[in-house]
C-alpha cells in the first residue's frame, strides 16, 4: 500500500498517541510525531519502530514553541494534524488551572496559526467525555448540552469552541472533534501501553501497579453514588479500538469537510468494582482496596452512544473488558517499570 496521508501527530509518544500512531503506518500512512516529553518517553517512539518496522520522524519540542513548529511544518509537506498534545489529569487542573490554560489552550493556538500558515486545514482533535458535565441521561449523545466540572475538560471545551469558530471563518478547514470515553488496555504485543509518571490518575494502571506490588492499595473514589454497587460507571474503551477511530476520522476527512463531532466509546458502562473483578479474573491477582472520599470533578455515570462514529466513520468498538484488563496485565508484566525498563 502506498503513502496515503502525511499526518503529524502531536503527544506521540504518549498513550492514546502512540497506539495511534502505529495503526496510521499499518494503514499506509506516514506519520512524523511531535512531543514534549512531559509526560511520556521517548522510549515509546523506539517501540512504535519496533512494532511496524518503520522508521519514523520524532521532534522533541512543545507545540508552544513557535520556532521549532515552524521548523517542523517548513520541512514536511502535511495532509492532517492529530492533536493530542496537553496535559490531561482531571485533579491536578483543579490544583493549577492557570498551567493547564497555557499548555493545553496557548499550545494549541499557536499550532493553528502555524496550520494556517501552512495551509495545512484537517485537524483531528483530542476531546473528551468531560465536555458533557454531569449528563442528565444516559447513554451521552453526541448533542447533548455542554458543561463542565472541572479546568481539565474546559480546555477540551474551549478547544472544541475555538476549532468551531476556526471553521465559521473559513469553511476550507475540516475540523473532527473525537469525544473519547475511558481508555484502557494496551497493544498486543505488551510493546507499549500506558506508563504515566509518579502515582497514576487512573483507574487501569492504578490496578496494574497494585497487582504487581508496586503500590500497596488500591483507592475506591467514594461507594455512596447513585449506582447499583455505589461506585463510578465509567465507558471503558480499548486503546487499540480507539487508535482505530483516528485512522477511519483521518480518512474520512477527504470526503468531506466541515465540523464533525463523534463519541468513541463502547456504549457499555462498567462500574470501579466490576473493572477490579474483571481485572482480578485476567490476571490471576487479588487487588486489595479501600473506600476513599469522592473526588472532585467526579460524575457518577458516564457512557457514550457511540452509533454516530459506526453510521458515518464505519467504525465501532471491537474489544471488551476482558481483553482491556488482559492487555495492560500483559503490558504491565512485560514493563514492570514501564518504559524505565
């Protein structure tokens, strides 16, 4: 297959970035990455070679930087932005809004004006389920009314806004706002998965560190919500589903401009301690756990109808719970200090 799309993809050498990226190269496309390396390792970049046998571009530098993008952007002529790049953890922007306001919200501004400068007008961008608050209903459509909770998703909604107004001004631009759910889960091959630094924000890795004794304990974010076992239903999605749903958003681009919003998400909601159960079963390990306080920010049910992404991008998801939990067992066994190995 030849070279279809040149992509660059900014945050690739992170989680969600780098699952991305290798199922863009086995779909034919070239992709150049652009991290900062804040909350990732340029290990992942060696890996994601690894795995597709390809030789890919890798830029060290923030999408702030203004010099080094367009440096980036002179040098390669690109088709599409998929644009992961922020920071991303929903407590820590509540401790320091104004960090996450100049990362996620001045980063990306200076990288559209780069874009245009280049006329380079797709873009796939990174949002989130955050966008819909506290959902009046379940399962959240792509329609919904918008709100907030906390800095996190304000940048995503602001992002999403400002894409929006970008568009308004000039309909050359075509412009997809993926709203993912939660990923989890890892490649395959136990080659790459999620690695996050210090204590993990996150249920899955949480786990996985617990299983494997790195952490002692796990925290159950409050059992007094409106659900069935008292704790948070969350849509968890598989990274690999997900990283499938940029490709079919790129290529899906061509034929057709505009503003495109779509959720990615499984449509099932599983609760903190259905996830422990499942994980427990995949790998063979008990996670001893406690009931902590609520955490801010936190809603109490979230899960997507996803039915606009198959109808329109051809896409859904593949995989269920068992094979998320077996996948970042798998990962987290072959990594045991993630991509410090």
């Amino acid at each position: 297959m030849g070279i279809e799309m040149k992509i660059l993809v900014t945050g690739g050498a992170g989680y969600i970035g780098s699952h991305t990226c290798v199922e863009l190269i086995n779909a034919g496309h070239e992709v150049v990455i652009v991290d900062n390396l804040c909350n990732s390792n340029i290990e992942s970049v060696k890996r994601i070679r690894e795995i597709t046998g390809k030789d890919i571009e890798f830029n060290e530098a923030d999408i702030s930087d203004r010099e080094k993008m367009e440096k980036i952007f002179c040098n390669n002529n690109f088709d599409a932005v998929i644009h992961f790049a922020g920071l991303k953890a929903v407590g820590e922007s509540c401790e320091k809004p104004l960090e996450y306001f100049i990362n996620n919200i001045s980063g990306t501004l200076v990288m559209l004006d780069i874009m245009k400068k280049y006329n380079v007008k797709n873009i796939v961008f990174s949002s989130s389920a955050t966008v819909y608050g506290t959902p009046k209903t379940v399962p959240i459509k792509e329609d919904f009314p918008l709100s907030v909770t906390n800095p996190y998703g304000r940048t995503k909604l602001m992002l999403e806004e400002i894409l929006q107004d970008i568009y308004k001004a000039d309909n050359q631009w075509n412009v997809t706002l993926l709203r993912y759910f939660n990923p989890i889960g890892a490649h395959k091959s136990g080659k790459i998965g999620e690695d996050p630094n210090g204590i993990p924000n996150n249920l899955l890795p949480y786990i996985t560190k617990v299983a494997i004794g790195e952490l002692p304990i796990l925290n159950v974010f409050a059992n007094d919500y409106p659900t069935e076992d008292g704790t948070c239903i969350r849509d968890y999605i598989h990274v690999v589903d997900l990283a499938d749903g940029h490709v079919k958003a790129i290529e899906s681009i061509k034929d057709n401009s505009g503003v495109r919003i779509y959720n990615l998400g499984t449509g099932n909601g599983y609760s903190v301690l259905e996830v422990i159960k499942n994980f427990e079963k995949a790998s063979g390990k008990q996670i001893p756990f406690q009931i902590a306080d609520r955490r801010a920010g936190d809603v109490a049910v979230c899960y997507a109808d996803s039915s606009l992404a198959k109808k329109e991008l051809g896409w859904e998801a593949k995989y269920g719970i068992e094979e998320m939990c077996r996948d970042s067992w798998n990962w987290q066994v072959n990594n045991p200090k993630g991509y410090g190995v």
